[in-house]
C-alpha cells in the first residue's frame, strides 16, 4: 500500500529517469483534498486554463477520495476519452454512492479525467486537439492535456497500488464488451493483471499488443508499478446497455477481488471472461483507401485469414468496384468499425484469438 509519504517524488524521478524524461516539474494543478483523511471527500482538480476574458480561469474536474481501513489505494478513471460514456456513468455513481465505512483502503475516483473533451461529448479535448491518453506521462508546462496527465502520473500514481482505466469504443469503434492489459514480460506482474480482467467479468479479458502504446496511461502505470487494467466496454458514441451492466458490475466485483469492498451478492460472471490476445498487427484490418465500409460480419463472429471482412463502397462513383479488406489473421470479431464513413489507414476491424500463453 501507498501512502503520500511513501517514497513517491523518488519513485517518481526513478520512473521519469526510466523513463528517458527529465525530472518531474512540480504539478501546476490545485487541489486541495487531503489524500490521507479518512472517509469521503468531494473535491476539484484545478487545472490552469488561461483565456482572453479570464487569465487566471481552471478548468474544474471532479474528484473524490475515500479512505477507511486498511487496503490498497485503487485509482478509479472514466472520460480519458469524452466520447466514451459507460465509465463515466459508472465512476461517477460510485462516488456519489459508495459508503466509506464498506472501503478497506483507498479509492481516487475521477469519472470523467479529460473534462474538456468529457463535455464536448469528443475523443480529443477541444481545447487543444489532444488525446490525453496519447499524453502521458504529461508535462507540467504543457497544454491542457498535458498537464492533467502530469498531474496523475507525478502525483496520483505514486499514491496508488491499482487504476482500473476504463474505456468504450466511442465514435469510432463498436466492442464486445472487455477489458484489456497489455502483453507483459514480467510473469507475475502479468498475471496479477489478467487476473484482474478475469475478476471483472467482461466477455473477454483480451491482453493486447497495441497500436501507439507509448503514452498512454496503461503504459505510464506499468513504468510506475502501478497494476492497471483498462476497457472496452461498448462504443458507437452512445451509451451501450450490456457495456453498462458490465461496467456497473465489473468495477464492484474487480475492486472485491483486491479487498476494498465486500463482494456482491449472487454468482460471479468471472468465470465466464474468456482470456483472449491481440498477438500483432495482422489482427487489425486497415481501410487502404476512404469510402462507406460494409462490414461482413457482427461482433463476436468466428472467422479466418483471408476471409472478406467487408467492402469499402464509393457513393460519388457508383460504377467503381467496392474495394474488399480481407482479414489478416483467424478468430473472433472483438470490434467493427461503429461509422460508415471510413478515412485512409482507419481500422475497420480488430480480431482476437484465445490466449495460448
Ligand atoms: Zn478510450
């Protein structure tokens, strides 16, 4: 378990040295919730956003701590990316819901930790056309984005023992309802992490080999020592009904796992989360070109290597033979692409094999 006394600035550096990074910057967010006070604190991430008509204007991002017993320090995230609604629904209605006294240890709650892009409903914050989980692990004296990573990996993390990070599909993408790690060298760090996914109780657990993972959260965790799980738990820019139940039950039966609350009565769906991968890139299908994607298959479909995964057709030219994208690799559908209109180089497709591991 972490305290705030606990070594953090050094585990900080050594994370940054680690890294490559230069030594952490102090962070330039306020926030003034005592971390170590036992019981439930509502509060405010203040990140400095300075405008023409304001210039010493925040930004406001909810957060709450809860603190009872003895336990792990779990860090609760929603809304990296604004068009992905179920953790968002989900996190909040813990914070809002969660009685201290049931807490053994500590949970940081933020449901919705890219505020900016949370409230325009968008992947990418419109204040400065940023992922934020393209942005870790942040700067101090970056933009919006940066700064709010900054302040998790240089002040949040070295706090906490676990982050559940969870994401949907969103615009753009539509899941079987998962959770994700990646693929890790450690044996043990591993599978603690699968077992983590498995105590969730999604579909699938799928451990992944991602596309861009350098700066995301997940990643930024495994530098720190923090055990991280995150999410797929719907998508196509709605809020998904089994992606939902997943996300409500799965966060109560994950944290139950590590002891901070008491698990829920009736059976667990644990043991029916298959453990899947994502070995390499074979598995994602890319649009060679733009045009209306077809798909041929729904999620969760059982296909193989070489099999149609649907036809890219142009509208403004109805006598241009659709161009087909083939499937690189065999197993199931883990997630379509959720819009019709598909620009070059667009996944249209992931596919996920059992882990053989
Ligand atoms: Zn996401």
């Amino acid at each position: 378990m972490k305290t705030r006394k606990a070594g953090a600035a050094g585990k900080r550096r050594a994370a940054d040295a680690a890294a490559g990074g230069a030594p952490a910057a102090r962070s330039r967010v306020i926030c003034d919730l005592d971390f170590d006070r036992a019981g439930k604190q509502a509060g405010l991430m203040r990140v400095p956003h300075s405008r023409n008509d304001s210039g010493w204007g925040v930004i406001q991002i909810p957060i709450t701590v809860v603190k009872h017993g003895k336990g792990p320090t779990v860090l609760l995230t929603g809304g990296v990316h604004g068009d992905e609604y179920e953790s968002q629904i989900a996190i909040a209605e813990l914070a809002r819901t969660i009685d201290p006294a049931t807490v053994q240890g500590r949970l940081i709650i933020v449901p919705a930790l890219h505020f900016p892009a949370a409230m325009n409903g968008s992947r990418l914050s419109p204040l400065d056309n940023k992922d934020l989980n393209r942005c870790f692990p942040g700067r101090a004296e970056g933009t919006t984005a940066d700064v709010i990573a900054h302040y998790v990996s240089s002040v949040l993390l070295p706090l906490s023992d676990y982050n559940i990070d969870l994401h949907s599909g969103g615009r753009g993408m539509d899941f079987v309802p998962s959770t994700t790690s990646h693929v890790l060298d450690d044996r043990r760090r591993f599978e603690k992490t699968n077992a983590l996914g498995l105590a969730f109780g999604a579909p699938y657990h799928v451990v992944i080999k991602e596309v861009d993972a350098g700066y995301t959260l997940m990643t930024c965790c495994e530098q720190r020592d923090v055990v991280a799980i995150s999410s797929e738990l719907g998508g196509g820019n709605r809020v998904n009904v089994d992606g939902m139940r997943a996300t409500r039950e799965g966060i109560r039966r994950t944290l139950a796992h590590l002891g901070v609350v008491d698990a829920p009565a009736g059976r667990t769906a644990a043991s029916k989360t298959r453990l899947m991968t994502v070995p390499d890139y074979d598995c994602y299908a890319f649009a060679p070109c733009g045009g209306l994607f077809e798909p041929r298959h729904a999620l969760g479909a059982r296909v193989r290597k070489g099999e149609l995964a649907g036809a890219l057709h142009f509208i403004d030219d109805p006598h241009r033979t659709p161009v087909e994208i083939h499937y690189g690799a065999s197993g199931e559908v883990w997630c379509t692409r959720a819009q019709g209109i598909v620009l070059p180089g667009d996944p249209v497709a992931v596919i996920v094999a059992p882990y053989q591991g």
